[in-house]
C-alpha cells in the first residue's frame, strides 16, 4: 500500500493558510491521492483539487495547471528528490510503497550469489535499500549502492537518468531494480550494457530484463537509421516545465540543415501518435522532450530522442554510434 507524508501536507496548508490547493501524482496512486485531498476539505474547508493528467517527474509537474485553478500549493506526490522544492508554491511530498521485499530478496541470492551488484530503485522503495542490502550481503552478494547526483539520491534512478548506476558499471557484475517498473529497469539496462534484474514484490519473483531492454535498443536504433533516409524533420520542443529544452532543438535543428535536411520546429505537451499524425510533410521527428517517449511507444513514423538524435547527426557524418544509449542521462 502507499503511504503519503500527510502530515507534512497538513503542516504546510496550517502554515501558510491557504485559500485553495492541489494535488497529482503518479497515476498508480492517484486513488490515494484523492482520498488525501478528501481528508484536506474536510480538515481545513477548502477546495483541494486532484490534478487527474499524467505526471511523469518532476519535468513533468503540471503547476500551469495548479495556477489556472488559482490554487495556491500544488503538492506533487511520490516523486521524491534529492531537493525539496523547485519553485514557490510547489511542495514534492514523499510517497512509499509499504510492501515487503524479504521473501524476494532472498529468492535473489539464489540468483546472484557470489556476483558483484549495484542496487537500485525508484521513489517509492527508496525507503527499503539498506534492509535489502542486508538480506542479499547476508546471501553471499557484493553490494554496492551509487552516489546521487543532482535530484538524484543515493541508489535511485529516474527513468531518463541513471548516474548511481552507470558511476559503477565497472565494479559490477549487474544490477538489481527493487520494485515492480520494467520502466526503470530497462533504461537501467540500456545505459549500462549490462544485465538486470527486477525485485518484484509484488509476484514474489526475481526477473531479468535485459533481453526485453535489448528489444528497446533495436527499436530505437531502426528509428535511427529509418530517419537517416527522411528529407523532412520535425523537431519537437515539449511544453510542460522540465522539458522545454529549447536550446537543444535549435541545436538540433541546426545541425540537420547542415546535412541538407528541411526542418520545422514544433510545440507539444503530450507527444503521441495521434498528434503527429495531424502534421503533414514530414517524414521523420526529433522530439527533445523526453527521451522515454521515443523508446517507449510506437509511432507511424521515427520520432527520435535526444540520444537518438545525436546518432543521427554521427550516421549522417559516416561515424559510428556504438554505445550511444549508455550515458547517465538521456537528455
């Protein structure tokens, strides 16, 4: 179950006394998200609104959403950094899955025992690193736990970004994700070449995802050498607040005039398919966005990541593009 830091929500709101105030968070725990806001209009009497779109990061907060509605606190939910704010009125509230992991952790000495491992996880488990360490360390494995870096905590990953893992790609034989995302697993994966491993709690197994990652790349660098064909580009800026890397898509755009392609820049807030499908001419994309999008789902035709892109420009410049996913962050 998950468990929200309610009580720094209720000090924040009786110290600030606000009018109004929203709330979002993942979308795996948006039904706690909304009993919280129940429990605030009932506590206090005022409007708690539920911001109900995806919220991916904290590149990806909604607080334009929070100011249409003129509530003056917007608490993200279960998106824990190294960092506690990013901007006034913006509050990150810690979120923490309670469930267990023994029962799997020890499945997963009979694994890996006598390998070197790097442990990882996500926002919500970040809480259970040092008990895992113990029952593994007890099992025979090695384990190591990255540095953070930026927003980044100690042994945590993000889905675009990946430093405590990749600082220690040398020293270990794999990597093993605490929780349930094949999502942070894979990226895990790709940015290091090596294999890994899901603890999940959940089924009570111990499952490899390096074949499925593998599976990604090959997608991913089709989508490359297809759009290395394309005369026509559109790059795409995104427009929620973490990812409007703008400076990248003139660079980008840039650099493909110089290989004789046609480019027109775009603005998106949620990039699919259905929303390119509206743009005609264009025969291949560049989004600079979130590299996640790119390697995540399918469109009609390439839409590249920001490593991706960079690819692209080496293809086109008759240079190599091995190891192009296996850098820290993907932006």
């Amino acid at each position: 179950m998950i468990v929200i830091d309610e009580e720094r929500i209720f000090k924040e709101i009786e110290d600030k006394n606000p009018a109004s105030v929203s709330l979002n968070g993942p979308d795996g725990i948006l039904p706690q998200v909304q009993e919280t806001a129940i429990r605030i209009s009932k506590k206090f009497g005022i409007p708690a609104y539920v911001l109900a779109d995806t919220t991916w990061g904290t590149c990806d907060l909604n607080t334009n959403g929070a100011k249409i509605l003129g509530a003056e606190i917007l608490f993200n939910i279960g998106h824990t950094i190294n960092t506690e704010s990013l901007e006034k009125n913006l509050v990150l509230i810690d979120a923490y899955d309670d469930v267990e992991f023994d029962s799997v952790a020890k499945k997963c000495t009979d694994v890996l025992k006598g390998k070197t491992i790097s442990l990882v996880t996500d926002s919500q488990h970040l809480h259970q690193v040092d008990k895992v360490e113990k029952i593994l360390t007890e099992g025979g494995i090695i384990v190591k736990i990255g540095k953070g870096k930026g927003q980044l905590n100690d042994g945590q990953v993000f889905g675009c970004e990946f430093y405590p893992a990749t600082a220690l790609k040398k020293e270990v034989d794999a990597y093993v994700f605490l929780g349930q995302s094949n999502f942070h697993a894979a990226g895990i994966a790709l940015s290091t070449n090596l294999p890994t491993y899901v603890l999940d709690p959940y089924f009570n197994e111990v499952r490899e995802v390096t074949e499925f990652a593998q599976k990604l790349k090959k997608k991913a660098t089709l989508a490359i050498y297809k759009a290395a064909d394309a005369k026509t580009f559109g790059v795409i800026v995104g427009l929620k607040e973490g990812q409007l890397s703008k400076v990248f898509a003139l660079k980008i755009k840039k650099e493909l005039e110089k290989e004789g392609k046609e480019v027109q820049l775009f603005a998106l807030t949620d990039i699919t398919n259905e929303r390119l499908r509206n743009l005609k001419g264009i025969d291949a994309f560049v989004q600079v966005a979130c590299p996640r999008i790119s390697t995540d789902n399918q469109f009609d035709k390439p839409v590249l990541s920001s490593p991706q892109a960079n690819a692209l420009l080496r293809i086109l410049r008759n240079e190599s593009i091995e190891e192009y996913l296996e850098i820290p962050h993907w932006l």
